[in-house]
C-alpha cells in the first residue's frame, strides 16, 4: 500500500495524488459526516468491519504493525491516525493499546485454575509448585519484551497526543498543526511538548507561575489506573466532532474527578472508629499536604469576559454585567480546614464554609458546573444557602452563614469598577439585608449602620442562639424569596450567565484539563515509586 500522503517541506501537510493515505485524510478531514463513504472506501481497501468504528479499528492495528518505522520518520502517518480516533468508540480505541498482563499474576491464575479444577489436589499442589518455578527463569525475557512491546504503544501514544496539542494550538492562532514539527525531528519529545503546553497556557490566562513539564509518557506507571488510561481518555474525549465537544469535556471532568479521589484524597477516613493517636496524626498529616498538592497544582485560568445579565424589576430591561472570574476544576482547591482532629477514636473534619462560599463570589469551579448540566445541580453557594436540609443541620450555624453571604456580597460589590451597576447591585442586596434581618429588631437609620450593628470586622456580633430564634424569611413574600435566591445566584456566579459557560470557555477547559490530567498522572508515577 503506497503512502502518498506526505510531509510537505514547508511545514505543512500536502496531499500528492490519489493514493491511499491522501484519500482517506480527506475522508477523515470532511466536516460532514463521512461515517458511510469511510466504511465503503476502507471496506473496498480491505478493512471491513460491522460498523466504521471496527473498520478503523482493523486499519489502526494495521499501521501499528505495517508502519512502525514511518512513527519516527513521517509524522503524517500519525497524523492520519490522530484523525481516526474521532471515529472510534471508546472500546475499540482502547483495545487496539492495550493494559499490560503480569506473566507471573497469568501463571498464577492458570495453575491456581488447574488446582481447583483436580480432583487429586496433592498432585494438583505439586505441578503447580514445579510449573510455576521451571516458568519463573524465563519470565524475565517474557516480561522485559512485553514492556518493550508495551513502551512502544506510550510512545506510539505520545506521539498522537503531540498533535492534540497542536490542534489546540492551531485552533487558538499560535500555528498550524504542521509548524509544530519537522520530518525526522522528534516533535513528540517532552522538552517540545512541553514548550508547546506552556505557550497554551500563556494565551489562555492560565494562573499558575511555574512552568508545566509534559512528561515522556514511557515513564508512566499506576496503582490506581493504567500507565496509559490517561492518555486514551484525552485522546479519546478530546478528538470528538465540535458537535460533541462538550460532552467529550463533560466525560473527562467524570475522569479527572476519579482521578483526584483516588490519587489525592482530601477528606479522612471519618467512618473508621479505632484510629491510635499516632494513626490519626499520620491521617491528618496526609489529606492536609493533599490538600496543599491539590490547590498547588489546580491553579485556575482566568475569565476576563464572564457576562451576565440581572433585572431590577419588570418595568426596567435587562442589563448586562461583565467582570473577570477565577476558574479552577474543583472547588476543594479553594477549601481550608475549621477543625479536623481524633475524638474518641474517631476523626472529625469540618470545613470554612464561609470560605467555600465566598470564593464563588469571582470563582467559576468546572466540576461543580459539571453536576449542573448532569443533574440540575446548584452552586455551593446556592445550595447552601437555600437547601432545606442543609439549613436544619446546627452544627454549620447555617443562620450566621446566610447573613455573612450579604456582607461579604457587599464587600465586593463596593470594589467592582463599574461604579454605577455597584450602585444598583448595592441598594438590592441591602433592600433584603434589611428585611432578613427585621426580626432581630435591631435600630437604625441606614444600611451601613445596621451592618455595623449585626457585624464586627466582618464576623458576627450577636449571639448565635439570638439569631437561631429568628426566622429569616418571616418578613419576606414566596415572590421575595424566589427573587432574592436568584439574585444571590447572580452574584455568587451561577445565574443569568449570558452564555454557555463551558461552550465559551471550551479552548481553554480542553487545555486545561489536558494539563490536570496528566499532573495528576505524574503524581500516582511519583507515589509508586
């Protein structure tokens, strides 16, 4: 099979002819949907499959096998692979690399099998002692091939990832996706990638200082998940057609969370009921330097253009408010400890709440905007102040919260630039401050004097159990509270935003996730070794 498709000398890629390769990349390339013309044109070449995801599947094994030398030589032959990804399911992409198997935990499964299969198990016993020691002198051959065998598809893997990269580059004006390497150089080097990465980050407002070091993916290795489970899920979710782009991000947020859960846990293990004094420290040393890592590596990008629009009343038109926003992936990043500490055996943990919810007053947080397209979810914010359940648990003194929410609101708003909106904003958020907290009776003849009154350099300054006594919402209509709901909504980012949040920002959560993805992968390397 000729490969008339090549790498043009100009840093671009050219088609010569009507060969093969040069026909399949327009296929693939087409922004229509090609899904049948594909399947017909690799059928008549040899690659038939039940559907086009089998079909190239077939010619992917083909190439891995056939065009092994062209990886390093030719990146066009990558390339044309790169684009066949969004053709694939998600099984058929991950069976064509796939998970190394232990010779020793497969001898161990076969003999086990047999013992339990035989009715004679002394003998059983005996051939498996003798089976597995005779197979032991070569597993070490065996082995040293099969990761050789398997280091070939990280880079192989690698290489695919470099041109994820370079798509994102090119989308955002940084260079076409052919500028980014030159035949026989190796462009999918981490010192290359790495550069390109940190050029991406650099365009798109990302927050962190430090340089992001793209590591050679050959030194991946997990305890938690596959050496390469991370990479063919960005490949895979990120190489969907625009029409699915957004539940491509949606499904790597799903494996980013598992990732932080099982690679950086935050929370203790405040079910168990036996922990020793020494056992508890060594609990709560751990998720606190978690948490550290946590926030140290999810850094956020900025949102200078994050719009919304709020209604004064019925009579007046919607006016728009535009200001810069914090975005990170979760909201744990922005979270610190109130107490956490061994009780009787137990450890107890309990959050600054206040924190969590005044960090939404600038903040966007991507998986928390996850749960609210997958299940109609709130913003912590919100939800905390507006959830029932939420509010009957004492322990949060959920009253105090509520009315710490207009002060800090408050404190804000009197920063914003945009002076006139502030003032409008203002004069709503103490229009409910006064009616919210009406039944505490407390005297006054303006908004920042009853503020002086209910707060003391901004924390609390009436009794708790006063406070309990009072209902909130007593002097407020059903329409009042609905109304006041979504104007704390407003404020605290998570109503009448102007456009689809993840759809707008989708260049910059794609890099972004790429980014997280692979420093959690570098933390599980890092832990097993």
């Amino acid at each position: 099979m000729a490969n008339d498709f090549v790498f043009g000398g100009f840093g671009c890629f050219e088609v010569k002819g009507t060969g093969f390769f040069g026909e399949f990349l327009a296929l693939l390339s087409s922004a229509a949907d090609n899904r049948e013309r594909i399947s017909a044109f690799l059928d008549k070449n040899g690659f038939s499959g039940a559907d086009v995801s089998v079909a190239i599947k077939r010619f992917f094994l083909y190439a891995k096998e056939t065009h092994k030398a062209d990886f390093d030589k030719n990146p066009s032959v990558v390339f044309l692979l790169y684009k066949c990804i969004q053709f694939l399911t998600f099984d058929d992409f991950k069976s064509i690399f796939p998970a190394k198997k232990s010779v020793v935990e497969q001898n161990i499964y076969d003999y086990s099998t047999e013992i339990f299969k035989s009715k004679d198990a002394d003998s059983a016993v005996e051939n498996f002692a003798r089976g597995f020691i005779s197979s032991a002198f070569s597993v070490r051959n065996i082995e040293k091939n099969k990761d050789e065998k398997y280091d070939d598809d990280l880079s192989l893997l690698q290489k695919l990832f470099a041109f994820l990269l370079f798509d994102s580059a090119e989308k955002l004006g940084l260079g076409r996706t052919g500028d980014f390497c030159t035949a026989g150089a190796e462009y999918w080097s981490a010192e290359n990638l790495s550069a390109v990465m940190n050029a991406l980050a650099q365009k798109l407002d990302f927050n962190g200082k430090a340089p992001i070091e793209i590591p050679d993916f050959r030194n991946f290795s997990g305890k938690h998940f596959g050496r390469n489970e991370s990479v063919l899920r960005l490949l895979y979710n990120f190489t969907r057609p625009e029409q699915a782009l957004k539940e491509g991000i949606i499904n790597e947020l799903n494996f980013v969370r598992e990732q932080q859960r099982a690679i950086l846990p935050i929370w203790p293990n405040t079910r168990k009921d036996n922990f020793t004094p020494s056992d508890a420290s060594s609990e709560i040393r751990r998720v606190k330097e978690n948490l550290k890592t946590l926030k140290s590596i999810d850094f956020g990008f900025s949102d200078s253009a994050f719009s919304q629009t709020f209604f004064i009343n019925d009579e007046e038109k919607a006016k728009s408010v535009t200001r810069t926003i914090k975005c990170r992936c979760f909201s744990e990043s922005e979270m610190e400890w109130e107490s956490i500490e061994r009780k009787k055996g137990r450890i107890f943990a309990r959050r600054k709440e206040r924190t969590m919810i005044k960090k939404s007053l600038d903040s966007k947080f991507l998986y928390p905007e996850r749960n609210k397209i997958t299940h109609v979810g709130e913003n912590f914010a919100v939800f905390t102040l507006f959830t029932k359940d939420y509010k009957e648990r004492d322990k949060y003194m959920w009253e105090e919260l509520f009315l710490q929410a207009f002060f800090d609101a408050r404190k804000y708003l009197e920063k914003c630039p945009d002076k006139e909106i502030s003032k409008q904003l203002i004069a709503i958020l103490d229009y409910f401050f006064e009616k919210t907290t009406r039944p505490l009776g407390l005297p006054h003849r303006t908004p920042a004097e009853l503020y002086k009154r209910v707060f003391n350099n901004g924390e609390i300054a009436i009794p708790y159990s006063e406070i309990k006594k009072t209902n909130v919402f007593s002097n407020l209509t059903d329409t009042e509270i609905r109304y006041l709901k979504h104007f704390l909504g407003f404020l605290y980012c998570s109503e009448n935003i102007a456009e689809d949040f993840i759809l707008r920002n989708k260049a910059k959560i794609q890099v972004y996730l790429i980014y997280l993805t692979l420093e959690l992968t570098k933390l599980e390397s890092a832990k097993k070794k």
